[in-house]
C-alpha cells in the first residue's frame, strides 16, 4: 500500500522532472532543446553538478548522504568530460549542468537525471538551458553503487550528442 508521504513524493518527483505534462504541451524535446546542433560552438565549458537527494536513502537505506552523492557527481562529471576530450574552463561563461534528483520507497531509489547546457541570456544577467537530455531509471537500494556512474553517463550523453552519435 502507498502511503501519503510516497505518493505526495512520487508525483512531486515526476513533476519536478518534467516527466508529467499534458499531451497539449509542447516538451522541450519537441521545442528542440535536445537537438545537437544547439552544442555546436559549445566548448569551452563549465562542469557542474546538482543533486536533490531524498534522505530516506541515508536514513532508511543506510546510504550516502547528499554531500557524498554530490561530490561524487561533481567529481566523476569532470573527470569524465575531461577523459572525452571537452575543452573545460571553470570561468566559462557556458557551463554544463549534471543534475540528478532521487526518491527511496520500499527499498528502492528512482532517480532522474539530466545533463544540460547553461549559456548566457541575451541580457547576460542570467543563464539559460538551450540544450539537454533527460533519462530515468530504478535500483534497488542495495545496488545504491550505480548511481556514481551518473557523473560518467551525464558527460558521454554530452559527448554522444555533440559529436552527432
């Protein structure tokens, strides 16, 4: 039986995914947001990560904690875009974004992730996305390790599309 916390959480985490919309809405995929050529010119980029981390997973789980799953994020997006050959500058104006949102229920973690690239507005007083890829997927808490090659699988999506695979 569900209960009302996972229920609330599930529909907020699909939500805040972007994975419910109504059929009459225009995805970002469909306004071309996911099309490579937007990555032409791209480089040098920013490398970042952003995790929002369901701490069920440190308290019921016994897994890592946010910090933990951010820096290993953080740490394994770089160092794979930096082993792809991506031109990095951490004083890019254009950075790419690895991020990754998680929710734990009944032992198991559902998690979506999304690499993104952020580039200047056109006032240049904030960033704007013109270009991502989104996927989701499941483990059980018990194959909790998998989700630390999240970093790796953000920067080969990045890499893949870039170079039109």
């Amino acid at each position: 039986m569900t209960t009302p916390r996972s229920t609330a959480s599930a529909i907020a985490f699909l939500i805040m995914s972007g994975l419910v919309t109504a059929p009459s809405f225009v995805t970002a995929q469909d306004a071309g947001f996911g099309d490579p050529s937007r990555l032409a010119n791209a480089e040098p980029v920013g490398a970042r990560a952003m995790v929002d981390w369901d701490d069920l997973i440190t308290e019921v789980a016994g897994g890592a904690t946010e910090p933990q799953f951010h820096d290993a994020v953080a740490q394994t997006f770089e160092q794979a875009l930096e082993g792809l050959g991506v031109a990095l500058d951490p004083d890019a104006s254009r950075f790419l974004l690895c991020r990754v949102e998680t929710l734990y229920d009944s032992g198991l973690i559902a998690f979506a992730a999304r690499v993104e690239l952020h580039e200047p507005s056109a006032d240049g007083d904030a960033t704007v996305i013109t270009w991502h890829r989104t996927w989701i997927g499941t483990t059980p808490a018990r194959g909790m390790h998998t989700l630390f090659t999240i970093g790796e699988q953000c920067a080969e999506d990045f890499v893949a599309a870039r170079d039109g695979a």
